[in-house]
C-alpha cells in the first residue's frame, strides 16, 4: 500500500502541468538595441553584452524587497533567467549602405579628421533618426508587438529594455499600444460628427489604444503629424463595430506589458516635449500617464552621469505634482515614473555611452535603487494626499 502511494506521489511530481503545480507566473526581460548595431560586429558586442548584463540584472532585481513586494508580487510573478532580445539594427540596411557610399565619396575633397568625424557622428545618429520616422518606426513596434504577445500567449508579462535609440522603440510601443482609449470620451473630446458620437453612444466598444484606431480606418495622421477622427470614413457604423476585434490583435491585453526602462537614452533630444515642464501634456500622453499609473506599471530612465547622450526624461515629480499636471483623476494610483542619471561609470566621456557591459554588476544595482526610490516617491506621496 505505501509503495503505491510513493509512486502515485512520484507521478504527481513529473506529470502535473506546470500551471497547476506552480502558479507564479514569469516576467520576461526583453532588451532592444539601440543606433550603429546594423553590422556583425557591433550586433555581436550587442548580443554578447546583454547576455552579461541580463545575469547581473536578474540577481539584483530579486534582491530587492521593493521589487518582490510589487513588480514581483510577493511571489506571484517570477523573472525568466534568459533573456529575449528584440533586434531591429538590420532593417536600415539598405539606408547605411547609401549613406556609406555618399561618405566614401566625401574622401575625395575632405581633410581625414572632419572625415572621421563626419562618419562617426554618421553611424551612431542615423538609424536614431531613422527610427523616429512614423514610417519606419511602425514596422519596427508591430515586430516588437508579435514578441511581446508571443511571451503573452505562454503566461509571461514583459519588462522592455530600451538602450539608447531603443528608448525611442520603448516609447513608441507604450504610447500606440497601451488600451488607454475610452471611445465615447475619445469622439467627444475631439468633437467628431454628432451622428457618429451617436453611434458610439448606443454600442460602446471596450477601451482601446491609438493602433487599433489607427489599423481599423477610424482615426488618421494628419499633415501636421497628428492623430485626428477620420469623418470622411464612409461605412462608419461598420468600421466601428469591428473596433473590439482590432483592439484584441492591435493592442497589448493589460498586464502584459508591466514596464520600461530605458537606459543611455537620448530620448528628450528627439521628443523634447517630454522633458519640458512648461508643455502641456498632449490628450494621448495624459491618458498614457493614466493607465500607467493605475494599472502598477512603471517607466524607468537610468542613465550614467558621465554617459553624453544619456538625458534624464525630466525632473522627478511626486504623484500629487503629476496628477495636477495632467489633471485626470487616477485611481487606483500604483504605477510610477522616474529618472536617475547621477551616478558615474567611471570611464571617459567618449567610453560611458558603451560602458553598460563592462559595468554590468554596478549598471544593474542602479536600475534598482531606481525603482527603489521611484516607488518610494509615489508611494510617500500618494500616503499623504488629503
């Protein structure tokens, strides 16, 4: 009898499926890379530094009580040892070899060192441009999108790592894929056609985000690059009712995207918006600021003070200074935004954009005390509103 409950027991061990005899879920860690990783070599340094960054990262991050309490859940969620990588340096390539020809041509009339210089600055801001486009940003967040459901459909929530022009991939991502989009608001706010609020009003859609918009034919970019109701759209009752199907293959299903943190970012170089204190926030940003905070998501920039083209996003603010400022009811209040660009690699000012390998260990401890003191702010301001 007791050798038949030994081998029922033994059974149990090796054939229960995993869902059933763990039920913590894994957050994968997936990193993006950044400008001038379009060749083998510098793909290779990419691939090979994330690997040593990811083991540094992933001891730290369960040494923190902070981040076992709330990212991790107190044991809900567990973080994948592996890391993913997403890489999009190869999709500039017929770009780079245009621009290295016009480069080689430049030999003949320039002196050497404006040459080098001229290449150098060449290789590490074209594909920071490039990316920024709409144009080609768009393909690079749907690759990006198929990952990060990939990870979904095997139970897993994400954490993006953005390095330097990855930032832009990051930023972009959240802001055209998070469902923060309530449709009736969305058509009132814009003051569309009164028929077509009408419509909206007697078949609500679930809330939605800009892609889906976008994918299904009821809004458009506009000359002026912004996002605008298309109220030519003929069939729109049509259109609109197809609007939940678009959000389920347009838009990231909540929890699945748990943060960003991006890392050497030149992001307010390109998205000066962002960091000016004085700008007032877009309707899109504000509702992104939202959803962020209320559905326990973070956004992280962490940077090294000696690194030049690493620009905090902005100055930290509490949460009461920023839900004044986009002036938006927000409960629950979970999430948190925050910078850290003070302290130093070490390494010379031309070696600290690239240090983030070589400093793996002492990188991953500061992204850490980053959201450590990121939670800690909004969690002290958010005690002390009235």
């Amino acid at each position: 009898m007791k050798k038949s409950f030994f081998i029922i027991f033994i059974l149990l061990i090796f054939f229960v499926p995993k869902s059933i005899a763990d039920d913590s879920r894994e957050i994968q860690f997936i990193y993006i890379n950044g400008s001038n990783n379009n060749d083998t070599k510098m793909k290779s340094w990419f691939f090979e530094g994330i690997h040593k960054l990811h083991n540094h990262m992933y001891k730290e991050f369960l040494k923190s009580e902070s981040i076992n309490k709330n990212l991790l859940e107190n044991g809900k969620y567990n973080i994948s040892q592996s890391p993913e990588i997403f890489f999009w340096g190869d999709k500039s390539n017929e770009e780079i070899q245009n621009l290295n020809s016009e480069l080689s041509f430049a030999k003949v009339f320039s002196p050497k060192i404006a040459q080098t210089v001229r290449t150098l600055l060449a290789h590490y801001l074209h594909d920071a441009i490039w990316v920024s486009h709409y144009r080609n940003m768009h393909p690079v967040i749907q690759d990006l999108h198929k990952q990060v459901m990939d990870n979904y459909k095997n139970n897993k929530s994400v954490v993006l790592f953005g390095y330097s022009a990855g930032a832009f991939v990051t930023y972009e991502y959240m802001f055209n894929k998070v469902a923060d989009i309530n449709v009736l608001d969305y058509y009132e706010y814009t003051n569309a056609p009164e028929e077509m609020v009408n419509i909206v009003k007697e078949n609500q859609q679930k809330n939605t985000c800009i892609d889906a918009l976008i994918d299904s034919g009821l809004v458009i970019y506009n000359a002026d690059g912004k996002i605008i109701p298309n109220i030519n759209l003929q069939n729109f009752e049509e259109s609109y009712s197809k609007l939940d199907e678009y959000t389920c293959t347009s838009c990231i299903p909540d929890g699945s995207l748990k943060g960003i943190i991006n890392f050497a970012s030149p992001l307010v170089l390109f998205y000066s918006d962002i960091s000016n204190p004085n700008y007032s926030l877009t309707y899109y940003n504000k509702l992104l600021y939202k959803y962020l905070l209320e559905n326990n998501m973070f956004w992280l920039t962490v940077n090294y003070a000696d690194d030049p083209l690493g620009f905090p996003t902005t100055r930290n603010i509490s949460y009461n200074d920023l839900k004044n400022k986009i002036d938006i009811e927000i409960n629950p209040q979970k999430g948190f935004l925050y910078s850290k660009s003070d302290v130093k690699s070490r390494k010379t000012f031309i070696k600290a954009h690239t240090s983030y390998w070589d400093t793996a260990k002492k990188f991953s401890k500061t992204v850490v005390a980053a959201y450590e003191d990121g939670f800690n702010l909004y969690n002290i301001s958010n005690k002390k509103e009235p």
